[in-house]
C-alpha cells in the first residue's frame, strides 16, 4: 500500500512514479532480475495465447517447389532435402507450431538419405509414391501413400528409394520441444544405410497383428516396436466404423494410433491420428491445448479457424493452433491424418479439450 502524503513525503505525480519504477527496473536489470509485476498476465494467461496461426499449405503450389528443389540438391547432399512447413507466426523457427516441426520430404530414384539418429522422434506421412523405404532399427519398411511411419528418438534411420517415381512424404519432429528442453544430441552412421538386421515387414507380423512374440516386454525407448501403419488397415477400421454407430458430432470418426503392447502413443512425444468426416457433415466446433499438424488423405473439406477459412484438398497439409475453435464442412468422404504433442500435455496433465460445440 502506498503511505499516506505527509509534509515529508509529498505526493508524487503518475509519470514520477513511473520514472522511479523504470530506473529500479533498469538498475535490478544489470544484475539480472526483472519485477514479475510487469509480466504476470502475459506468462500466466487464462487461456492459451500461441503466436502460431492457422495454415494452410496447398500441395499443388509446394509441389512445384519441391521439383525445383529437386533439380538444385541432391538427397546426398542435403542429407534430407525437405522444405520446412514455417508457421507465418513463428517464421525463423522452422515450427509448425510452438512445440512441432514438420516439413515435405522427397526422395528421387536410386537416392539415398544416409543413416543417422537423434534424440528428435520423427513420424511420416506418405503423401506421394510406393515403394521408396525406410529402415529403422534394421528394419525396411517399404512405403505406400497413406501409410504412417515412425522414427523413435535414437533409432538409426535411412531412406531410400528403389521405385521408379519420387517419393513425397510429411515428416513430423518433436523439434521444438526437444530444444525447449536443451535435450537435443545427434550422430550419423559411419554406413550411408544401415545393416539390416530383419527381413522386411517383420515388424508388422510380430506385433501388428495383436499379437506379440511371448516375452515381450516395453522398451526402455518407450516407442512402440511397431513402427508402420499400413494405410490399407487403417482405412478399413474408418470406413468399417460407419456401419457401428453416429460420428462424434466435433470429431466424425476418429482413432489414435497406438503401441499395440501398451495403449499409449506410438512415441511419446506425439500422437497421431486418423479421422473420417462423412460427406455432408459439418462439425461442432472443437479446440484443445495441442495444436495439430493435419494433412488430407481423401477428400475435401472447408476448414473454419476463428476467422480464417479455407479448403483443403488431398495432400494439403494445414495446421490448427492450440485452443483454436475449429469446424470441418464435408464435401466428400474425407480422411484426415493428423499429429500433435497431445501425449506429453497428458503425461504432464496439462492437456484441455473443449467438445461442448460452445466456445
Ligand atoms: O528424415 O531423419 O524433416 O532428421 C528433419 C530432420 C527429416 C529425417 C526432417 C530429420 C529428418
């Protein structure tokens, strides 16, 4: 409280009192503080205020970039030749949003991007192409549009490509919040592609069939040993789901991929998803405290974002920032994939979702 204005201390004007404040601060500043009244309400705010936007990033147009990229770089010598999907409100960052990276990745035939791991976990959607691999862990999986890869941190990862056709894919990284928490380490391999160890698909057998070899226990990577969603599979599960019962009224029908051994996410710093939005529909307006990266397998919706609109069609990659109202209005059955870093808010529960339709 301030003291009463007596003879000797005399009542001081706003602008005094604001001079005398801002050469404290500047003084307590040279010796690294600074006065949490000045900031309170914009460190803890009543609901999350992201400086990411909604995006929308038309394949048609990255398409294009991605061909003259093609013709400047080889995978070789970019090690992976992606184009970064920047957030417009985190430009500089190489974010998608505030904790996520997430660019379009091709490989021509006959290239190689050699092997390496990192701390980062990385995920893929294939967008475009069939037959250019990944091997993780010793493992090739042979890739086909709509198939959903992972890449748990500190796995060995190359790719490849032995078709006759570029390969495109979304890859997704934990990119951000692994720097936020100073966590990041990185080496390559001293092969270009690493030894495999299993013959390939073997992973899928062992443990995507509901089943799991007999003594098998969590790894201490926490990743799920499955490290391949055929599209084909999940695809059946959506369309198959319609006959079952309504969709959820924000959601259409929508399904988390999992660690089959565990239930939890297939990695544990993100989680990734599949929902079908039957024709016609339009949704309820949903938000949650993850924002998601969102790519479009089939069919074509109109996306309201607060006051952003726009239409995606397949292979349109578009991001929805954390807590913004969204709807989804159906043209045709459309089938979107989608990530975010829903399973750490979870593991640290921070995670919010409003369903109610009302925002
Ligand atoms: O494929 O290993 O988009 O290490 C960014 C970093 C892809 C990869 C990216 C990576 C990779």
């Amino acid at each position: 409280m301030t003291p009463p204005a007596t003879a000797s201390t005399p009542t001081r004007s706003p602008e005094a009192i604001r001079a005398e404040r801002e050469a404290f601060y500047a003084r307590i500043g040279q010796d690294n503080l600074a006065p949490l009244w000045e900031q309170l309400h914009n460190l803890v705010t009543k609901t999350p205020t992201s400086a990411c936007v909604p995006a929308h990033w038309s394949y048609n147009q990255v398409r294009a970039y991605i061909t003259e990229a093609t013709d400047l770089i080889t995978a070789q010598e970019a090690e992976r030749r992606v184009l970064i999907l920047e957030n417009p409100g985190l430009r500089g960052k190489a974010a998608i949003t505030t904790s996520l990276y997430a660019g379009l990745q091709c490989i021509l035939p006959g290239e190689v991007a050699r092997a390496h791991r990192h701390s980062q976990s990385a995920l893929r959607l294939i967008l475009e192409g069939d037959g250019a691999y990944t091997s993780v862990n010793g493992e090739k999986t042979i890739m086909r549009r709509g198939d959903f890869v992972t890449t748990p941190s500190w796995t060995f990862h190359d790719h490849g490509n032995d078709s006759d056709k570029p390969m495109v894919w979304l890859d997704g990284l934990d990119v951000q919040l692994v720097a936020a928490l100073d966590a990041s380490f990185a080496e390559s391999s001293n092969d270009d592609q690493q030894a495999l160890q299993r013959p390939v698909g073997d992973s899928v057998l062992r443990y995507g069939n509901g089943m799991a070899p007999v003594d098998w226990t969590p790894a201490p990577n926490k990743a799920s040993p499955l490290f391949c969603y055929p599209y084909a599979r999940t695809r059946e599960s959506l369309f198959g789901m319609q006959a079952g019962g309504q969709p959820d009224p924000c959601l259409g029908y929508k399904l988390r991929y999992i660690d089959p051994l565990t239930g939890g996410a297939p990695m544990p710093t993100m989680g990734a998803y599949a929902q079908l939005l039957p024709r016609g529909m339009t949704t309820l307006p949903y938000q949650c405290s993850s924002g998601t990266v969102f790519a479009v397998l089939e069919g074509e919706v109109d996306v309201q974002v607060n006051d952003t609109r726009f239409t995606a069609v397949p292979n349109d990659v578009f991001v929805i920032p954390s807590w913004a109202a969204h709807t989804f209005s159906v043209r045709d059955d459309a089938v979107l994939f989608s990530f975010s870093d829903r399973p750490v808010q979870e593991a640290l529960a921070l995670y919010r979702e409003n369903r109610s339709g009302r925002v």
